[in-house]
C-alpha cells in the first residue's frame, strides 16, 4: 500500500466501522494493564502504511462505539453523518478558522450559522462565537459581564476594585468554579444558591444573598440560571430572574449546554426556556443532545453587537488579522479567545442543512417522549426506583438494593458490572447527597426497543450481584 490508496482504505475501515455501531457490544472491555499489552505503542512501524493501518483497526476495535444504542451514559453519543463527513472534509483541508484569508467559507458559514441562531434565540442586535464548549462559553460569558461592571477589567485588573459577586444553581456546571478562578472572580464568590425541590435555583435565597453582598461592599454582577442542570435537568426560571436583573443590574446568562436544545422545539421552548430571548446571554452545544461531532458549541449575546470585539479583542493588523475594503471585522479569530481556531462551523452547518431546524426539533421532543417511556418503565420495574422525579431529560434512577446493602455501594458495583459484562455505560450522579444512575436518552439509534433492552440488562446486572454477594 502507498500513500495514494490511503483514502480508499481508510473509508472501507470507516464504512465498517459505522456499519457495526449498532450491532454488538458497545465496547470491548479491558482494564488498562490489558490494553496495554494488547495496543503494543512501542512497535516500531515508521514509513510503514499497512501498519499505520493496524493502529487505525486496533483504535477502533478497542474504542467505546459512542453510537451504540447500549451507551448512554453522556451528553453526547455517536455524531450526525452529516457533521462527520463536515469533520472529515475539515481535517484533510486542514487550516484554522482564525482568518478569512486561510478560511474563507468557514468564516462566512460560521457568520450565517451565528446569525440563525441568534434568530432562534431572539437575540436583536447580538452576536456570537463558536467556542471550544459551553465551559469555555460560560466563561467568556462572565469575562463579559465583569468588563461591563469593571470598565477598567481588561486594562488594569481586578486591582483596587469592589469584590464581585457571581450566583449560580447549586448545581450548576463545575465550568462555572473554573471561570470565576481563571476570571480573578475567586470561587469563594461564585455563590452557589440553595435548590428548591424540583432541583431549580431558589429565588429567595438568590434575593438574600443579592443583598448581603451588596450590604457586604460587593457587586453582584452575575446570575447564571441553568436550563437543564448537568445531573438532575432542572430549568431556572427565567422570568422572575428578569425582573429581579430589573431591580439589581446584574448580567443575567442562561447556560443551556444541555437542556438548550429545547429552543429547536417551539412546543418545548415555550415550556421550558420561555423568555429566553431576555437574557443577556445564552450557550448552547450542539454536540450533545443535537448530536453534532464534538466539539460544536455556540454562545450568543443580546444587544451588544460589539461586545465580543471590546473584551476578547487583542492581536492587530500588523501580523495576522486584516480588514475588509470598507474596514470591516472579517478575520473571527480576531474576537476570539484562540488563535488558532478548529473548523467547526463545517460540520455544524451540514447538520443544520440536512436535518433543518424541524427536524431537530423532532429529535429533541422525540428524546423527551423516550425519557417519559424510561421513567414509566422504572415505576414498573419493582426492583427499581426513581431517586427523584424528572424535570425533563435527566433520568435518574437506581436499582434497590437488598435490605441491609449499601445503595451506593450495589449501584456503583451495578454499574460498574454493566459495563465490565460489556452490557452497557451508564453515568452516575448525586442528587441531594443521593447516588443516581442518569440515564441520558442523546443518541438517534435508541428507541423504546433499546430502553427495554438496558433496563433488561440492568435488572439482569443486579439479579446477578444478588446472587454473587
Ligand atoms: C449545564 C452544563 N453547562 C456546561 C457544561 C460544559 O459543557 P462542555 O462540555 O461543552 O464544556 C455542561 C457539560 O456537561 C453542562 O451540563
């Protein structure tokens, strides 16, 4: 073989792959000792392409098959065919999408992509950016907010300045810790608000620590409501955070990496994201529950169109950006937190193309019907139980031990057991100090047959430990 059949070789590995996803265990299991051994990484095979070819084989033959109905266990499962033909068409024409020079159908398909979303969001006048993730969206988020409450930020620093103060969910993402410390907001000021019992943050705890720390010298400058909370899928409500933003002046970001996708559906929207179109901000992953290759993330801006250029802005013309003929931004980078930029717009917009918006929005109420189907079957099941009920499109469940074991500890074994047995991935989560299995329904290959098929494995896994103590 010479490097002039690659791509024809490379694709019969790549259709077998993908032909497979569905069928079989969703991965061969082996501890990393193991797979060590069987890798062999210290084989010589320079030059050599019929080897390089046995890396690509054993990658895939050891890899988790994402796409596989038995793995739900993450946010994101197997990708759009579109978005992976996107993906692969990006790297073999490899460049950064940091320029209109090197990349100038990325830039202006990133540009059309931002301006349907924003659209869709209801944002007037905004604007946007494709980040690395909703991590890094939260974060640039909050950069601007404290640039807006601290004109000097950006310039001088925090140094001198009124301590300010950010309120979260309490269960909000742990991106939000990592923002506040990189931001110099320090995550002792990251408030993190009580939860009332549907998991959603609650309101008079946020009004009260509002006023201790302004009683305190403070600036609350900051309100991140969740729309679906990573374990539990709780919404913030956004209205009355309107009004209370009304009354402080705080930023007010609705972080819905997860259960953003909501906004596809107007049905869904209404009930879970209404006003939506209010806040300040708004993230979204189109990675996760839309299924787009990962990394695929958006956040937008509500009536500041030059927000993005006035804090992210650093780099000039002298080396790498250029304007156009009547002065205009082109180059993205030049807004961004990156200077070199994955194309991601690609893949993104092949999705948005061949599934339309319809058609996501029939994916994202199709995914809420299944998690119906689940928590149905889990009350049936007499074995199981729900740890709390679902607020939307978490469901987090757990087998009953029997009387006298340890709940955690047989739910961790359960689980761990699934997929040891190669049966199936399941995430765990706490929920008010209680362990949860979260079943998370993100993957188009999974239908009411495939749930009936993991709860089966499952109740199998426990029935089995019950046996074996
Ligand atoms: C609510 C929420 N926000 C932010 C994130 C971070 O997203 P990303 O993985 O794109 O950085 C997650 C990830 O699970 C999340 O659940």
């Amino acid at each position: 073989m010479d490097s002039e059949n690659v791509f024809q070789h490379l694709l019969q590995i790549i259709e077998r792959y993908h032909e497979n996803l569905t069928q079989g265990r969703f991965v061969a299991y082996h501890e990393p000792e193991d797979l060590n051994t069987l890798l062999q990484l210290d084989e010589q095979t320079e030059g050599d392409w019929a080897k390089l070819f046995q890396w690509v084989e054993k990658y895939l033959a050891y890899a988790v098959k994402t796409g596989n109905p038995a793995y739900v266990n993450r946010m994101w499962a197997g990708a759009n065919l579109p978005s992976i033909i996107g993906e692969i068409v990006t790297a073999v024409s490899n460049t950064s999408a940091c320029t209109f020079e090197t990349a100038p159908v990325s830039t202006l398909m990133e540009q059309y992509m931002l301006r349907e979303m924003l659209n869709l969001a209801g944002f007037e006048d905004g604007v946007g950016q494709m980040t690395t993730g909703s991590s890094n969206a939260n974060m640039i988020v909050m950069m601007a907010a404290r640039n807006v409450v601290c004109e000097v930020g950006k310039s001088s620093g925090l140094f001198g300045q009124p301590r300010l103060c950010a309120f979260v969910n309490g269960d909000a993402h742990y991106s939000m810790d990592r923002a506040a410390a990189i931001l110099g907001i320090g995550t002792d000021n990251l408030i993190k608000l009580q939860t009332d019992s549907h998991g959603r943050m609650d309101l008079e705890d946020l009004e009260q620590q509002i006023v201790k720390a302004k009683e305190d010298g403070a600036i609350p400058f900051f309100v991140a409501a969740t729309a679906g909370t990573t374990v539990r899928g709780a919404y913030d409500p956004i209205e009355p955070l309107l009004a209370l933003r009304e009354q402080h002046g705080f930023w007010l970001h609705v972080d819905g990496a997860w259960g953003g996708a909501a906004i596809l559906s107007d049905k869904l929207r209404s009930r879970y994201l209404p006003y939506v179109g209010e806040a300040d901000s708004f993230t979204l992953d189109f990675h996760k529950m839309l299924g787009t290759a990962l990394m695929c993330n958006t956040v937008l801006f509500n009536k500041r169109p030059a927000i993005l250029q006035q804090i992210c802005s650093a780099g000039d013309e002298s080396y790498i950006f250029r304007k156009g003929a009547g002065g205009e931004l082109r180059d993205l980078g030049s807004q961004s937190l990156q200077c070199g930029r994955k194309v991601d717009a690609l893949k993104w917009f092949l999705d948005w193309k061949f599934y339309g918006r319809k058609g996501l929005a029939k994916r994202v109420e199709g995914y809420l019907e299944l998690c119906r189907y689940a928590e149905a079957y889990i009350h049936d099941a007499v074995e199981l139980e729900m740890v709390v009920p679902r607020e939307s499109f978490n469901v987090c469940f757990r087998y009953k031990p029997p009387q006298g074991e340890s709940v955690v500890a047989f739910n961790i074994r359960l689980r761990n057991r699934m997929q040891q047995k190669e049966r199936g991935l399941v995430g765990t989560g706490y929920v008010d100090g209680q362990l949860a299995l979260r079943l998370l329904v993100t993957n188009i290959n999974v239908g009411k047959p495939e749930l009936d098929t993991f709860f089966e494995n499952i109740l199998l896994t426990g029935r089995e430990i019950m046996e074996t103590p």
